[in-house]
C-alpha cells in the first residue's frame, strides 16, 4: 500500500555530540534515503553519508542504498574507525608487556 508512513529514527555521534532524529517516511523508504530526509548533515557538517557505513540497532547493513526500513528502525550510522581493531588488541598487549 504506497502512502502509508512508518515511523523510524536516525542516529549519528561524535564523542562530543550525539544526536537521534524521529521522523516518519513512506513505506518502502530506504536506510540512506532516510538518513538523507532527516537532515542530519545539517547537525553534523563534515559528515557524508556517501560510502558510510550504516546499521539497525548495532548490526551492519550490507546496502543502505537498497535495503528497506521497518516501522520502528532506527537507521546508524557509523564512523569510520581511525585504528583497526586487531591493531588496537596488539597495542593494548604490547603495553601490557612492557609493564
């Protein structure tokens, strides 16, 4: 049934701000197509939703582009990592050992 809205959320955080957007979009509507109507650029200048990274309540999404919102999803989007993980674990080890 084209027309009916759905009410979803889209969230995005720096460590100094965060900010969560409700707005309702047409069924069918899209994880980046909603990240887009929320405006959430606005709150977040250097922010680009092209290529980002996107999820539902901590799980990735393989396709934003394409994948469809649910009445009550709330779109994520995430930042890019400035350390790979594994890097991380073997700095965090190599401190450790150096004690």
């Amino acid at each position: 049934m084209a027309g009916n809205k759905i009410k979803v959320e889209v969230a995005y955080a720096l460590p100094e701000k965060q900010k969560i957007i409700a707005l309702q979009v047409e069924e069918g509507t899209t994880f980046f197509a909603a990240a887009e109507l929320s405006g959430i650029c606005r709150e977040f200048p250097g922010l680009e939703l092209e290529g980002a990274k996107m999820g539902l309540f901590g799980k990735a999404v393989k396709d934003p582009k394409n994948e469809v919102l649910k009445d009550g999803d709330r779109v994520e989007i995430y930042r890019p990592l400035l350390i790979d993980p594994k890097a991380a674990r073997l700095n965090r080890a190599a401190k450790t050992a150096d004690k």
